[in-house]
C-alpha cells in the first residue's frame, strides 16, 4: 500500500476535505480495505497526527478505535 498523502486543514473546511478524499482513496479505507458509507452518519472519520495536526486519510470510525487501541497500549 502507498503511503498516503499528508495534508493540515482548519475545521471550517474538514466536511468538504473529508469529501475530496473520500473521492481520492475510491470511497474505501486503507485499513480494511471495505467501502465507507458517508450516508452513516459519524461513520468516516479523519485520520491525523496529534502532534502537527496534518490528515494522512480517512478511515471507518471502528477501524480508528481499533488502531487508536492498538497504538496506545
């Protein structure tokens, strides 16, 4: 898998940004490499690095409490 691309937005722009990479990555997260439904409300989430605030992608809201999990324990 390809390293994503790294972005940094303000707030007032993250819907539309979810969008456009909700677009870029085929509608589906890298990963479980299944199909993100943004009609679910809360079911996409940004995934980004806490300490520059930059987005590396979207993911399933349960796929990121999942690596989230993982990467703090």
């Amino acid at each position: 898998m390809t390293q994503p691309a790294i972005y940094k937005i303000p707030r007032s722009q993250q819907r539309t940004f979810l969008l456009k990479l909700h677009k870029e990555q085929g509608g589906i997260c890298p990963l479980c490499d299944k199909r993100i439904d943004l009609a679910e409300k809360g079911a996409a989430v940004m995934d980004h690095c806490h300490e520059s605030g930059q987005v590396r992608g979207i993911l399933h809201r349960s796929c990121k409490d999942r690596k989230s999990t993982r990467l703090n324990s």
